[in-house]
C-alpha cells in the first residue's frame, strides 16, 4: 500500500538503517547515562541489559514476558471473534447500528483505563480481568473497521451476484467477508499495540505475574534498572508482534487487494 | 407518427414509443418492458413509458446520451430495481423469469480470488455440480484465450484481460439473457475492437438474448441486430433500428460499407436532436 510512488528503497537498505537508527539511540542513551544525567532517573543501557540476561537467565522473565503476550493476544483474538459479527451485524442493519450509535461512542470514549479496578473487581486478579482489558481496548476499533469496510464494499460485486440469484450466504462468503479482510487486519496492527496497553494496565493495578506487575513490583523498591527491564521487553515485544501481523498480513492479501 | 421502412438500406425506423417487432417475431420473446416509468426519490425522471419486446438470441443495443438511463433499464431488466410503474418481465425457457448475467464497464471480479475462482462464481451460482467445475472452466479459459491465466489474480491482468475473464464467468453462468452495460468501454481502441470479435464469434455460436448498453454508436452497429435509441432525461425510446448487416460480420469490414456509415448518421442525427 503505497500513499505516492516514491522510488522504493531496497530492503537490505531499509534493515540496516533502523538496525544503526537502533545504534545510534542505545549508544546516546548509554552516553547520557554516563556523563549527563543520573542513571537512578533514566537508567543506563548496559546495566538494562545485563538485567535482562540475569532475569531470562536465572529469573522468570521468560513467564512474565509469556503470560503477557497471553493476555494482549487472548484478548486480540476475542476482540476480533466478537467485533467482526458485530460490524456485520451493524452493516447489515443499518437501524441496530443508528440505534447503538450514540451509547457505543459513549462507551468508546471512556478512558478504559479508568475501568481497570472495575474489571479486577468484577474479574478478580486472575488473567481473566487482563484479558477483558486488552478486549476492552480493541474491541471497539475492530467493530468500527470492519462496519466501515462493509460499507465500502464494491456495489458492483454485489450487484453482479444479485443479478446472479446469488443467496445471501454465499454473497456473505464470496464477497463481504474477503473485503473486509484489509480492514480487519488494520484493526489487527493498531490493536496489537493497544492489547498490550490493556494487559499491561491491569497487570499494573491487581496482579502478580507479567510484565506490568514486573515494573511496578520494581518501581515499587525504587528499581529504576529493572523499570526500564520490563519497558524494554514490553518495547520489544510490541514491535515483534507488529512483525508477525505483517507477516500474517502479506501473506493473505499480497497482489490480492 | 408514421414507421417507415428504407429498402435500400434495409433499415427499419419507428416511432420510439410503440413496440416494434424484431428481426425474427417467430422467436419468443425473453424480456418485455411495457410502458416502463422510472422515477427516485419520486422526483427526478429517468426513464418515460419505455416499450420494447427483447428476443431470443437477439442482439439489441441501446445507445443514448449520458445520463438517459441506459444502465437504468438493464438493472431493471435484472430484477436490480423495480419500475415506479409499468411491468418489467423475462422469460426463461419453461416460462419463468429468465436466468440474466451481468458485465460491468469495471469487471467485477473479485480480486481476492484467482481467475479459475472467479469463473467458478458463475458455475456456482448456476448450480453446476462440483465435480463439474474443473472441465467447465478449462474449457471457458481456452475459449477466451486464456489458458494460461487460471491461476493469476485480476491485479495481475491487464484490462482486456480481466473483461475476458469478467465474461468467462458470464458465459459459465449461462445466462438466459446477458445484459451488458458499457462492458468494453474502459479499454483502448484495439482492445475493445478484439474484444468485440470475441463476443461476436462467442454469440453467433451461443447465440444468448444480449442487452448492451454503449454510448458508442459504431460499437453498436457493427455487434447489434437492432440499436434502441434513447433521448436525454428523462429518458425516452426516440427511435428503433434494425441492423441488417450480413452475419457473420467483419467489425472492421463493415465500417467501411455505405449502409453502415447512413445507420450511424441517422443515430447520431437521433442523438444530437437534428433532423
């Protein structure tokens, strides 16, 4: 997807510019932490690191780092089996949509961090109230999506099945689903992001296990190291995830759409 | 308003409102509109009292200004809309409403699916049985020069291409009555000449009832049995020609034959409202 066509840059180019934009970043971080500024405010790239090695090493890292992904990506999937049929149904009843409208802009404005105590009160400490978070942040934007990629949906594609007694499974089948496969993925890559936020929200307030309850148990004895530790597997996690979506997502669409 | 009949060109014109017989009456009739009135919204007109009795294995063409209804009537004719008042009717083989397959100007094919599903969508909608399908498909593909191309995505066709495979599905379908709205007028000169030479050979072999809407008075010519010629909105009926060009025709042959170039002065005479 190409907004203008710009001169394309060769991959190998593009890899090794961020790995150097990478460089470039620790190496200032490390640099200021050295001569500049107290690492106990920003900590110190090197220290970070050998926190990492000790704590995926020896300590558990490796599980808290787990049963986050498990919450953001459990409530992603169950974002999506509930968002999609709930934009097809808005699509496709149009007055159920006009009806809902204002009360899930309501709901869709809430700070959903602001539910967080509800949902560890309602959903108890466990995974459960994690998971309901990172739904609760991604839910939204896929039902959005996929009703505003339904709406979209090329009238003459649906015209020439109509035309062809098509029946309204098959036009269901063959043409609204596959359309909205762009937009999904869409709400895919800006809900990986956002599932995180939810997991590690209310892995902040009520938990005892995963990468928020990690930087909180540590900002908690004043452990600016192992803060930034867990800021930094968050970091990276994120950005794997976003791979695998991009990945999953050209494989699916790639001179397709 | 008299009807007239020019023996030297062999060339029938009518008064546009009163239904003239075909080419062939002995051939049933697939389509009829009687006395067709189309308005949306209740306001704004698009189509006035249009009459015309569509035949089997007839060729008609309507040509008109933009804006006159054209496509309006082949979505009639499809059960797409119905008319604010008068009776739209087809006919299939046995008496009820005939199967009808559409071709757009944009293709209409569905780009997440390869060439050999898009033709598939026409056998399954036809009901053609599964096992069926493969045999169906590799014989529409080399019938449309496209053998090759089963497996390729429409992104990766070219426009020609792409309406080849647009009426490759058309054809599996097989449509009682295909109706055709400005299917190659988003192709260059050439293409849409060569294209033209494919539905020609591919219609005189099956010879289906066609409905095709074009703005192109020389398309409608050298491909039509009789031109229906509309006038601007609200659209009317203005007047009827029967196409007497011998079959098979030379699309490029017959360009050059005096009745060709009278057919086409009257037309556009009709269309720019000179007389």
């Amino acid at each position: 997807m190409d907004i203008a066509a710009t001169s394309p840059v060769p991959i190998r180019t593009k890899v090794i510019a961020q790995i150097v934009l990478g460089v470039v970043m620790v190496a200032s971080w490390e640099a200021a932490a050295v001569w500049f500024i107290d690492p106990f405010w920003i900590g110190k790239p090197s220290a970070i690191a050998a926190r990492l090695w000790t704590e995926f090493v020896d300590g558990d890292m490796i599980g808290h780092t787990g049963i986050t992904l498990f919450h953001a990506v459990t409530g992603l999937v169950l974002s999506l089996v509930i968002g999609v049929p709930i934009g097809v149904l808005f699509a496709l009843r149009p007055f159920v949509a006009d009806t809902v409208e204002p009360y899930f802009l309501g709901f869709y404005s809430l700070p959903r961090v602001a539910l967080a105590p509800l949902f560890i009160l309602w959903f108890g400490i466990g995974s459960i109230s994690k998971i309901m978070m990172a739904f609760s942040m991604v839910v939204f934007i896929v039902i959005l999506n996929t009703h505003e990629g339904l709406r979209g949906v090329d009238r003459d594609l649906v015209d020439m099945l109509k035309s062809m007694r098509a029946k309204r499974l098959y036009m269901l089948r063959k043409v609204l689903l596959p359309s909205i496969v762009p937009w999904v993925f869409a709400s895919v890559r800006i809900g990986v992001g956002l599932a995180l936020v939810g997991a590690v929200i209310g892995e902040l307030l009520g938990a005892n296990r995963g990468l928020g309850w990690y930087v909180e148990h540590s900002a908690g004895r004043v452990d600016i190291i192992g803060v930034f530790s867990g800021l930094v597997v968050l970091a990276v996690l994120g950005m794997a995830l976003n791979e695998v979506v991009k990945a999953i997502e050209s494989r699916f669409t790639e001179g397709r759409y | 308003m008299k009807i007239a009949i020019d023996m030297d060109s062999g060339l029938l014109t009518g008064d546009g409102s009163t239904i003239v017989a075909a080419a062939n009456p002995a051939e049933r009739a697939t389509a009829e509109l009687s006395r067709v009135h189309m308005s949306f919204d209740g306001r704004m007109e698009i189509l006035q009292d249009i009459n015309f009795v569509l035949r089997e294995g007839e060729f008609l063409s309507i040509v008109g200004p933009s804006g006159c209804g054209k496509s309006t009537i082949l979505r009639l004719i499809s059960n797409l809309l119905a008319p604010t008042r008068g009776d739209v009717k087809t006919f299939g083989p046995d008496g009820s409403a005939a199967h009808v397959g559409f071709m757009f100007q944009r293709d209409a094919l569905l780009p997440w699916a390869d060439v050999n599903t898009n033709i598939a969508v026409g056998l399954e909608c036809a009901g053609v049985p599964k096992e069926k399908h493969a045999a169906r498909i590799a014989e529409l593909l080399t019938l449309l020069g496209l053998s090759e191309f089963g497996g390729y995505y429409p992104r990766a066709l070219s426009g020609g291409m792409r309406q080849r495979v647009a009426l490759g599905r058309l054809l599996a379908y097989d449509p009682d009555v295909m109706l055709m709205d400005e299917p190659f007028g988003a192709l260059d000169a050439q293409t849409k000449i060569l294209l033209g030479y494919e539905l020609m050979r591919i219609w005189t072999t099956h010879r289906k009832s066609v409905v095709f809407v074009t703005h192109d008075i020389e398309e409608a010519i050298g491909l039509s049995d009789r031109i229906i010629v509309m006038s601007a909105r609200p659209g009317r009926i203005k007047s009827e020609y029967h196409v007497n060009l011998p079959r098979p025709r030379d699309l490029r042959g017959v360009r050059k034959m005096p009745e060709f170039h009278q057919l086409s002065e009257k037309i556009w005479n009709d269309i720019v409202d000179r007389v």
